[in-house]
C-alpha cells in the first residue's frame, strides 16, 4: 500500500517531467508505441558491487554511448562490477569495460525479460524492457526501463491480492496508471521516474505477474481516473473500515473534492482489531515520542472525531490537568502498525486500556477491502463503479482522451529515426501543456545521446 503523496511537496506542481534517456541507436526500443516509465529497482540496493544479468536467447550490453560492447548467445551471463568511476562487465572470457555514468542491457529476443541476480542472493528478479545499471560512488543501482502498461503488470498483482474479483482488481489497475501520469519524474534527480517500493508504488516484474492482474491491466489499458479533465491525484487504503477519510485530514493544506469521506454500504465487513495497553506502556511511548506532560497520565479518551468517525483528538488526563493531542500524533507514538487506524474507541479499566478500532492505514481513497466485497456477489459491481463511489465526481477516461495524444509520443524512439522523436516530444509538450510557454530542452552531445525533455502541464492535482 502506498500512501499516495507522501513527499508529494516535492513533486513540483507545475512540472511533469518526462525523462527519455538512452536511445541506442544499433538497437531495438523497449517500448514500441507505448509510453515508458523509468523505475528504480531500489529495493534491490542502491550501493550494488555486482550484479549478474541474463536472458532467453542471450543478452546485449551497451555503454552509456550507444556502443554494443558485449553479446551473449543462449542464457549466457554477462557480469557487470562497479569498480570506482567505470564499469567491467565479463561474459566468460570475455572481459569489457565502460566508462559511467550507466550501462543498459536488453534481451536479444523481442519482448524477453531481463534477470537480474544480485551477488549476495540466490533470488532472481526478472524485467521486462530494458535495465540500467548507473553508477554512484559506492556502487551502482539499477533502472528498469518499461512500456507503462507492461510496468503495471508487476504492480498491480503487488499492491492488490489477485484473489480478488477482477472488477476490483480493474479499479486497482486503473488507480495505479492514474498514479504513474501523475507522479511522472518523481525521483528525477536520481534519473528515474518512480521507485519499487511502497514509497511510489510496490513494483516486483515479472516476477510477481499473475493471470488476473494481467487481465485487469489489460482489460483497462490506457484508462486513467480524471477530474476536471486532469488526472486525478490517487490515494488507496488497504482497509478503511467502513467509511474513508477526507484528504485534508491527514494533510491540512490539500482540498480536493474526490478526496473525500465516503461511506460504504453497511453490510461491508470489515477487518477489527484490539490493542491492550497498560497506561505506563502509553505513557512511556507518548513521552519517548516528546510528549513529556503525558508522563504521569492517569486516563485517555476519545476526544474529538472526524465525520468519518475517526480520532481527531485524545483527551489525556494527568495528575495535572488534561491535555489534548492529536489522534495522529498518539498512533505514531504508539506504532501505527499497532494501533492500525484511528477508527477506534478506547476501553479503560484501572491501569488497563483496550483500543478497539476497525480498518488499517490512513483510509483515504480507494478502499481495497470494499472493493473487493463490492465486485463481489450480489453486489457485482463494475471496476467504473467502485472507483465512482470512492473517489465522486471523476471519471474514467482514456490517455488519449485526456491528453489527445498517440500514446505514443512519450516512448523511446529508436535513434535511426531522430527527426521522428524530435516531432513527437514537441507535439507531446504541446498537447501536454496547451500552449506555447512548454520549455523543451534536448541534449544531444556526440558520444552520449541522452534526450531530456520537460513537460509542462497545470498541476493535475493539489497534492
Ligand atoms: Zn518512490
Ligand atoms: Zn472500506
């Protein structure tokens, strides 16, 4: 589960930047005619000496130049170290090396996926497009460059069971592409656009690619959640227990209309939970948490609740006085995997407190546990549905509705036809933008064919 926004300030309003990197020119695009992602492959390290790498019917590398530098025929592995400022990649006897910053490697075989084993694990990770290996000071971290629908398949089954019925499993497929179009660039400054992890959106490849998700992707392809024309800013919750949350709970600043709490049919179940806590255990939390005037507290109570019936305040007495702190502030203190949400009421007897409380996570958006029971019979209902109910006021409308584009005209164009990606990034900047003021920028030295280019757009959300 991803929470949405998290550095969300970061993520600069009015800038959606694309990053179309590394067109080699002897080879074959990654994603032909769809648009690419860059994601970081983080939660593999990012400080990696060496990393072993194959594929079905042989791999290519290629330097940061567009140079072929080693080939391997079969499932042959290519070795590749980072050794201080260069790379050495070794395929039996042969031995190359690469100056940095990356190097990129591709199956030789149309649309084979990419393995990926790390030195210090038996694991093996596969990818399809292609991956980057770039070097840092105390190693390199590796890229994954991949047709967007092709991402989702390794998304989608991570961040919902797929043992879900497929319409709610569409509602998931069509938040998470909703959320890629708007989080485009989110990691720029480290040369990719999302990362694997919870952070941006749990990513695991192939590897973890099931039928069902798959179906759901494909079944959805190019549709994206929008509201007022833009894509909209996307939050979903594991379980909200019953009603969700208004964004502006959790961040003050942030108003947005389909962010808002909704409730869910009353016959949802719902995951509930208890936590018994002795008020000493509390109270040395709150305080190691910085609360010292919670030290000698001798009650704690339900205070002050949102519309959604969720703790907005505590009211904590202590032997002198009572003091108010937020629902926030005293689930972090405690833990938030313990105290799983703040949809909870408090039981005290003597030194002894019991939360009871329903749901888990921040709650806000599309809740995965309702999804799932309303794509469920007798509910039945549609993924267009679901994702109506939890997020009012959007709609489900297609890339190129949105942004009138070919799909196209952010991918990876082969170098052989350079005149052709030059057009495409213009008329994508423009039909992004709507105007002229779009700043383009496009770098394109001798040796290194890196192509930049930034998309300006209104900001597609308040997040
Ligand atoms: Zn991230
Ligand atoms: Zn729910």
């Amino acid at each position: 589960m991803f929470s949405g926004s998290r550095d969300a300030k970061t993520i600069t309003r009015m800038l959606l930047t694309v990053l179309v990197l590394s067109v080699f020119s002897a080879d074959r695009c990654a994603c032909d005619g769809e648009p690419c992602v860059r994601i970081g492959l983080t939660s593999l390290g990012t400080a990696i000496k060496r990393a072993t790498f194959y594929s079905v019917g042989g791999i290519k590398l290629f330097d940061a130049a567009g140079s072929l530098l080693l080939e391997t025929e079969s499932e042959d592995c290519v070795q590749v170290f980072a050794e201080g400022s260069a790379f050495v990649a070794r395929s039996g006897l042969q031995v190359k090396s690469a100056p940095g910053p990356f190097v990129r490697l591709i199956s030789r075989v149309s649309d084979a996926a990419v393995a990926i084993q790390l030195a210090d694990s038996r694991s093996v990770r596969r990818y399809r497009g292609s991956v980057e290996a770039r070097l840092v000071p105390a190693g390199m971290y590796l890229v994954n460059i991949v047709d967007t629908e092709d991402y989702l398949l390794g998304v989608v089954p991570a961040e919902m069971s797929s043992r879900c019925p497929l319409e709610a499993v569409k509602a998931q497929a069509v938040a998470a592409r909703t959320y890629v179009l708007a989080n485009l660039g989110k990691h720029r400054s480290a040369n990719f656009d999302l990362c694997d992890t919870s952070h941006c959106q749990t990513y695991g490849g192939v590897s973890v690619e099931t039928p069902r998700a798959a179906e759901a992707v494909r079944t959805t392809a190019h549709l994206i959640l929008t509201y007022d024309g833009k894509p909209a800013s996307v939050m979903y919750c594991s379980d909200c227990g019953g009603a969700t949350q208004d964004v502006s709970q959790l961040r003050p600043n942030v108003r947005l209309p389909y962010l808002c709490g909704v409730r869910e049919p009353e016959d949802i179940p719902h995951e509930s939970w208890e936590l018994s806590m002795a008020l000493s255990d509390i109270a040395k939390k709150l305080v190691s948490a910085g609360l010292k005037q919670c030290e000698n507290m001798s009650a704690i109570r339900v205070a002050q609740t949102d519309s959604s019936g969720r703790v907005l305040e505590f009211e904590i007495t202590t032997n002198s006085g009572s003091v108010q702190v937020s629902g926030q502030k005293v689930r972090s203190a405690i833990g938030s995997s313990l105290m799983k949400s703040l949809l909870l009421s408090v039981e005290q007897t003597g030194s002894k407190v019991v939360f009871k409380g329903k749901g888990s996570g921040h709650g806000i958006g599309l809740c995965q546990a309702g999804a799932k029971w309303l794509a469920s019979p007798p509910k039945n209902w549609t993924y267009d549905q679901i994702l109506a109910h939890y997020f009012p006021g959007t709609q489900v409308r297609s890339l190129e509705e949105v942004y009138g584009w070919k799909a196209r005209a952010l991918s990876l164009v082969p170098l052989d036809q350079p005149k052709r990606l030059s057009s495409e990034a213009k008329e994508a900047k423009q039909t992004l933008s709507g105007s002229e003021s779009a700043s383009g920028r496009r770098n394109e030295s001798n040796s290194r064919r890196d192509i930049t280019f930034d998309v300006r757009v209104e900001a597609p959300n308040g997040l």
